[in-house]
C-alpha cells in the first residue's frame, strides 16, 4: 500500500499481512505434507516429502516481515558496497513488525516496459545497462553473499 507518514509527509510503501494469513498457510503445508506421504506410498518415483518439508520448515520465516527487513537491508548494503546501481528501498525499522513492513516508497514500473524501444527513448533509458546491473545484482546477491531472492519484481 501506499501511505504518508504522519511525522514528516513522506510518502512510504506499507506491506501488511491479512490476519489469519500465516495459519492458513500453514494449514496448507499440512496438507500438502500429507498429500506428500501418500503420494510418496502410492507413487515412490513421485515422492515430494522432502520438498513438503523444507516449506514447513522454511514459511514461518517467510510469513514474519522482519526476516524479510533483515534481508532487504542485507542485499542494500551488500549491493551499495559492490558499487551496483540497483535501487533498493530503505527501511523504516521503526515502524516494522511480524506482520507489517514499511519502506521508502520508489516509483517504479514493468521491467517488460524495457522491450518497448518508445519506452526507452522517451525516457533516456539504456536497456542494456540496466539489464546488465540487474544481473549483476542476482550474481552479487547469489554467488558472492549466499543470497537468493525467489520473488524478484517492481513494487
């Protein structure tokens, strides 16, 4: 969502999670860690337990936003300090909780706008330099500091 801040006016980008959220989905999980193990019976070749289980063990963390802030500030500062022009969204630590998270706010749009030759040159933009940077940015985030970010997107 989009909000202003109280304090100063600053336009800021809020993420909330729904109440029940979080035991829905590990309602989910449940089920497909059942489903798993009968699947795993009827059908070994096809056995996905593993899979099943490594989501259980890994949604509360997923599902609770300050993991999700610690990692935002983790792939900042790491791409900052490789000198990478990728923007990434400063935090509002102060405001964040397991279930609310609230940033800066960037204007930002589809990558696939990139593709669009109109697009570009209408907005001075170097497809090709950004691409670049992009890349750059998953091989820092992946290959030098470990990191792996699943949900890649503007906004």
């Amino acid at each position: 969502h989009r909000a202003r801040l109280r304090s100063t006016g600053k336009v800021v980008a809020v993420k909330v999670q729904h109440d029940g959220v979080d035991r829905i989905f590990l309602e989910d999980i449940a089920t497909l860690t059942t489903v798993a193990e009968q699947v795993a019976y009827w059908a070994p070749d096809l056995d996905f337990r593993k899979f099943a289980e490594e989501w259980r063990d890994s949604l509360p963390r997923e599902l609770d936003f300050c993991h999700e802030m610690t990692a935002l500030e983790r792939a900042g500062n790491k791409l900052r300090e490789a000198g990478n022009s990728c923007i990434v969204p400063r935090v509002h630590k102060d405001l964040c909780g397991t279930h609310v998270f609230v940033m800066e706010f960037i204007q930002g749009g589809p990558i696939l706008d990139l593709g669009k030759a109109e697009f570009c040159e209408s907005n001075g933009v170097d497809k090709h330099r950004v691409l670049t940077e992009l890349l750059h940015a998953f091989g820092i985030m992946a290959f030098k500091d470990g990191m792996f970010h699943a949900d890649p997107h503007a906004g």
